[in-house]
C-alpha cells in the first residue's frame, strides 16, 4: 500500500512540475522576444506617425536602460534609465535622461512574474506633475489598482478594473480604466479588446508610453476612451486600433 501511495505522490509531482514549467514558459526572455537593432515603433504609441521606429537596450540584469527612439528620416532621441542603489520608504529609484536632460524622477519595485521580474512605477515626478500608483493583489498576482496624477493643481484619479484571462485563468487583463478630474469633474472611461497572443512588451518597465502594454498578458488590439462631462452625460468617443502581425505563433516586431 505505502508502495502505491509513494508511485501516486511521484506521478502528482511530476505533473506539477510539468505545469509549472508551462507556466513559465509562458513568458520568453528579451532575447527570444526582441530582435537587435530598430523595430516598428507603431507598437508603443497610439499615434505610429510621430516616430518611426524605436531600440530598446538592456543591462545584464535583463532591465531596459536605454530606449532609441528614431523619427522620420535620420534624428534619433535618447533616453537612459538609472537606477539607483538607494531608496526612498524601502522602495528603489529611477531616473530618466533624455538627451542629457533629467525628465523624470521617481520610485519603483520588482515584482516576480514565473521566471522574470517586472518592474512596476511607484511613484514619478516630472516637471509638470507627480504621480502615484497603487497596487493590489488577485489570487497570486498583483495588478495595479489605482494611480493618482496631480498636474498643474489639478487632480486627476485613475481606478483600474480587471478580467480573467480567458486563455490563461491564472492571468489578469485589464478591462478598463476610470479617470476623474476632481477640479472639472470630466470623466474619462477606457476599455481594451484583446488578441489571444502573448504580450511581448511585459518586461519594458518605467517608459510611460509602453504602460499600457505593459499592464496586461495579452496585446490589446483595439481601445476606445469614452469622455463625459460633470453630468455624466457622454461628450465624445475615440478609438485606436492596432494590427499585429504574427510569425511561428508571436508577435514579429520586425513588421
């Protein structure tokens, strides 16, 4: 009997261990998801006519440290991240030059997702404005629940809501965002729909363009942001969408 019962406990490992290392495999290293050199920029903005294409470099402790950015023709705008050694209220800094000038301060911490850290912005402070963010935890994983942007003496909240992963029930998705302005009492909701791929833009960390994408597992192919004014009545509505291209089942960047 204790024979069956220690070939039974061996079977249930092995399957666990085979599923945990599905589970990681989930998410690929840079080196596998990024090609070197320039690739298509069109995957970070919204708006893929201001920039052409774009480079991100890596330490070797897979942290991005330098983002390329090349506009139309030959003009290439730098930005570095340093992070600091020292921290503030027991979270780590980072700083942000672009060509030279210091454009963003702030805080940050690491969080483990399978086998990759994702760096998550705690705090940020730019010229005009200062941010916060607030995160929570959902069954083993930790989202971001709520950020608060102070620009120009006016407030502006932002709660976040999040799905199930449909494809992966362990995995959230953000389904949307809620941003109030305390001082106009505007409101502004955005929604996601989604492709079933793997997000490649997970481990891109503190560049506020890339945000968004970082947010969630999958890629999100459409965003619509729906404005009302202090009556809550609907003023306007403005939707992007973005068309991945796909090679041996992932996200080509090349295109």
């Amino acid at each position: 009997m204790v024979k069956y019962l220690l070939v039974a406990f061996s079977f249930l490992t092995i399957v666990s261990c085979s599923t945990e290392t599905l589970e990681e495999d989930l998410v690929e290293t840079n080196e596998k998801l990024f090609p070197k050199g320039y690739f298509s920029n069109r995957y970070f903005t919204d708006n893929s006519i201001v920039y052409d294409s774009v480079q991100i470099i890596y330490d070797e402790q897979n942290r991005p440290i330098e983002r390329n950015t090349k506009l139309f023709g030959s003009q290439i705008s730098t930005e570095k991240i340093i992070y600091s050694k020292s921290t503030i209220d027991n979270a780590l800094t980072f700083e942000i030059i672009q060509d030279g000038v210091s454009i963003e301060k702030g805080t940050y911490r690491l969080k483990s997702f399978f086998n990759q850290k994702i760096i998550q912005k705690l705090t940020s402070k730019k010229e005009d404005s200062e941010s916060s963010y607030f995160y929570e935890d959902i069954k083993g994983d930790t989202v971001l629940k709520s950020a608060a942007l102070v620009r120009d003496n006016e407030l502006i909240k932002e709660n976040y809501y999040w799905n199930r992963n449909v494809k992966y029930p362990h995995l959230t998705n953000l389904d949307s965002i809620v941003s109030f302005n305390e001082s106009t009492k505007m409101k502004a909701v955005t929604r996601f729909k989604y492709d079933d791929h793997q997000n490649p833009f997970i481990r891109l960390g503190v560049f506020e363009d890339v945000n968004y994408r970082n947010l969630s597992f999958n890629n999100f192919v459409k965003k619509t942001i729906i404005f009302y004014d202090e009556n809550d009545k609907k003023i306007s509505t403005i939707e992007y969408e973005t068309t991945f291209k796909y090679k041996n089942g992932k996200v080509d960047l090349t295109k």
